[in-house]
C-alpha cells in the first residue's frame, strides 16, 4: 500500500533500501548466532572447568621455579662442589633438579592412572575410554603442562646450553600433547601411557650430578649407568606399543585412538623421548670426554 502511495520510482527505491536493511540484520545476526555458538562452545567444552587447568598450569609454573630456587639454596649449602661450578652450570644443575621433582611427580601418577586407578578401569557402563578424565588427572597433567612451558621457556632462554633442537620439538610436541588432553579431557589414558617414559629422566639428571660431583668411578656411577639402560631399554621397546594395546573397556574396539589429535601427539613425543635421552646421554660423555682430555694435557 505504501509503494502504490508513493509511486513507481519512489516504491523500487523503497523495496531496495528494505532489502539491503533486512540483509543486514540477516549478517548481523548471522554473525551473532556464530558467536554465541562459538562462546558455548568453548565454555561447555574447552572451559568447562577453567579453575582446575588454569590454576594447576600456574600451579605447575611457580613449583618449578620454587625447586629451582630450593635447590639453589639446599646445594648452596650441602654441596662443596657447586660453589666451584661456573654460572652455567649452575643453572644446569638446578634446572636438572626441576626435570627431576617433575619426573618422579608425573611417572608417579601415571603409574596410578594407568594400573591402580579406576579411572580407566573395565567399566562399561562408564563409555569410551577414550573420553575419560576426572578433576585430579586433569590436574596432573596441567601441573606437567606448566613444566614443559617453564623449561621449554628456559631452553631457548639459555639455548643451546641446556640442550640442542632436540630438546625444544621434545619438549613442544610433549606440551601440545598434554595441554590439549588436559583441555579436552581426551585421550588421558594414553598420555599417562606416555608420561610413564618420564623414569628415564632421574637417572639421567644423577648421572650428571655424580660425573659433576667428581664421582664418576664410583659404585653409583657404574650402577646408575646399568639402570638407565634398562630404563632406556624399556622406554624404547615397550612403551611406544601401549598407545597401540586396546582400551580397557570391554566389548568395544578403541576406534578413536589414532583420530584423537592428543593422543597422536603424545605418541610423537615419545618417538623424540628416546632420541633425548641417547642425546643427553651422549652429552654427558662427551663432556666427561673432554674433561679427560683436559686433565691428561695438564699433566
């Protein structure tokens, strides 16, 4: 009625600024359908918890920078030759420490989760286990996530001192694994499969300690070499086939092992675990090398 008032011409312009007006809102609500879509999304699924990841990923940060300091201080005072080590070395020596308190918190629970947890238990009334997690694994892997940000963070601070290019796609490839595990709550259960290859660090930390200690012929050094080579040994041939094993969910094939983008990535950490640990270990010998060397020219 409107358009016959005002005439033809006036009538097109009219239906044409109608149009463009009603596209318009058409976008803008478009657009807001997608932003609600992608708020939900991300508070339901990613953030449904925002305290527990958030906090123990801070948590995490803060332990490895109090066990740095700790050991500082502790070595400071109980350790005649760290006063004789260089600034490097020093660093070395407390970073090494924060490697360790991390090893034997993250194999601890790993060991929990995987054989002595319910968790991921023959439950089948409990789904996927794929899909399973809880507020306390949650937490363990983001107190892990916080390692791997604090040390890779030391790494290219001090790179390449603390370790080559090695240590950074070890240490890179190992967050992504555990920070989208712990956010999703995805594929838990094979990234604690994976962190298990965590026991091979403590060795290799002591055997650096002792061969900086001036211990290298001592009993412990022989015997601690023998135990890495089991550790090592186990970490290279039985841990890369567990991703692989079946869930413990009777009745259903683990279909979505390979799809779960965490769980592929924490299996390509542990292709890189090995390699760390032949690396360091190679390291340290050549270092010992060195030093042997140096002494013998001396003479």
């Amino acid at each position: 009625m409107l358009i016959r008032v005002l005439g033809g011409g006036s009538g097109i312009a009219l239906r044409i600024l109608l149009d463009s007006w009603c596209w318009d809102n058409l976008i803008v609500m478009s657009m807001k359908s997608y932003q609600i879509n992608a708020e939900l999304l991300l508070k339901e699924y990613l953030l449904a918890d925002p305290l527990i990841p958030y906090t123990s990923i801070t948590g995490g940060i803060f332990a490895c920078k109090m066990v740095y300091d700790l050991t500082s201080l502790f070595s400071a005072v109980y350790f005649k030759s760290y006063s004789n080590l260089t600034n490097l070395q020093r660093i070395e020596w407390n970073n090494r420490a924060i490697s360790t308190f991390h090893a034997v918190f993250i194999t601890t629970m790993s060991l929990y989760f995987v054989f002595c947890s319910d968790l991921f238990s023959d439950q089948p009334h409990a789904g996927l286990v794929t899909f399973r997690s809880s507020a306390l694994s949650t937490f363990a892997l983001g107190v892990s996530a916080g390692y791997f940000i604090a040390d890779l963070g030391m790494i290219i601070w001090f790179y390449p001192s603390l370790g080559g290019m090695e240590y950074v796609i070890h240490h890179f490839l190992s967050l992504v694994a555990v920070a989208y595990s712990m956010l999703t709550g995805e594929g838990q259960l094979y990234t604690y499969m994976v962190l298990i290859s965590e026991t091979t660090t403590p060795g290799i930390n002591l055997r650096w300690y002792l061969d900086t200690a001036g211990m290298k012929k001592s009993k412990a050094y022989l015997l601690n070499g023998v135990v890495i080579f089991f550790a090592w040994f186990d970490t290279l041939v039985y841990l890369p086939v567990l991703p692989c094993l079946p869930a413990p969910i009777s009745g259903q094939a683990n279909a979505l092992l390979w799809t779960t983008p965490g769980t592929g990535s924490a299996s390509s950490a542990i292709c890189h675990e090995s390699d760390v640990v032949l690396e360091d270990f190679q390291r340290n010998e050549e270092n010992i090398s060195k030093e042997a060397l140096n002494n013998i020219s001396k003479l």
